[in-house]
C-alpha cells in the first residue's frame, strides 16, 4: 500500500508542476475523444515566449516560432503519435568568427507519448512518469504539454556548430608554398602515382 501512496504523490507532484508550469512555451493540450483521423493544432510563440526559448536554447534571439501538429492514437494502442513541422526564424552565432547572422528553418519531428493510466490497468499510481524511459512523452490526466515538446525538438535540431553563409573560412585559399613542402607532401606524390 505504501508504495500506491508513494507513486500517487510523484504523480500528483507532476501534475501540479504541470499546471503551474512556467515554461518556455506551454501549452497543455486535453486529449478528451480523440477522433480516428486524428486532430490538427498550431502553436505560435508571441514575443516574451520567443525571448524565453532563445535564451533556454542558448542563442541569441527567436523572433518566430510555429509549430503544425497533428496527434493521431496508433491502431489498437494507447500511444499518442505526434508529427509536427516547425517554422523558426532566429538568430545565431557564426562559430568560427562569433559574429551574429540570421536563420529561417524548418523542422518536421515525430514523438510519442504514452498515457500511463491507460497503458497500466492496475493505477497510475504504479506509474509515474519518471517509469516510461526515453522516447515517451507522458499523458497525465489526459493532458500532455506539446508547447515544451516543440520547444525541446527546437532546440535539439538548430545546428550546434553554425557557420555564416559566407564565411568559407579560408579553405578555398590556394596552398602556399610552405605547405606544399610540408611533411604530407611526400602524400602527394603517392597519390599521383
């Protein structure tokens, strides 16, 4: 018995965070009857949001953030199929020459989600979120937050390495001629044989 009380509390614990949720770009969708075709949504980020995931992601600026979804439960299953397309236009960091420039993307992402009461029939006290493992989302209550899941799919897909479009970086230079006597050309001379 304690241990239905024990997972009763991390739930509730989760759900209050989840209420009170002060992220970046929530938005706490109630699944309710979910129609076989599935439903469609769009999440746009306003300005102060914008401000907030830039500063989570670590960039400089977000000044668009849009978010197509369409849920769809799979065949004979509890597990919430999302697919989403984002449209971002934000600001990066070149990280050869630091110097800021502007991107425009466009992300397409599938994620899963699960809802645990449904998945296990005893209680979702025997189930707290923390229990489904990577690659589920969780369903609590019949409420996901699909805002943090764009903004977590936002961020692990803007290049971490980005360069300047018109940054080459000098590796169009012409080799000079100590290079061209460096150890590496004996290389060279293989290659041409």
């Amino acid at each position: 018995m304690d241990g239905l009380l024990v997972g009763a509390n991390r739930v509730s614990s989760w759900l209050s965070v989840m209420k009170h949720s002060k992220g970046e770009l929530t938005y706490l969708f109630t699944i309710g009857h979910m129609p076989e075709s599935g439903r469609k949504l769009e999440i746009t980020a306003d300005q102060k949001q914008c401000a907030l995931v830039a500063h989570r992601a670590g960039i400089p600026n977000v000044s668009g953030l849009r978010a197509e979804l369409h849920c769809q439960y799979l065949p004979h299953s509890h597990i919430l199929q999302i697919k989403g397309q984002i449209f971002a236009e934000f600001v990066q960091l070149c990280s050869l020459t630091l110097e800021p420039f502007d991107v425009s993307e466009q992300f397409e992402f599938t994620s899963q989600a699960i809802d645990a009461a449904k998945t296990n029939p005893k209680a979702n006290a025997l189930f707290a979120p923390e229990d489904l493992g990577d690659g589920f989302d969780p369903i609590i209550n019949d409420t996901i937050d699909l805002g943090e899941l764009v903004v977590q799919q936002f961020i692990v897909n803007i290049d971490p390495y980005p360069r300047k479009p018109a940054f080459d970086g000098g590796l169009s230079a012409p080799l000079d001629h100590a290079t061209q006597n460096s150890p590496f050309s004996v290389l060279n001379s293989l290659k041409k044989k």
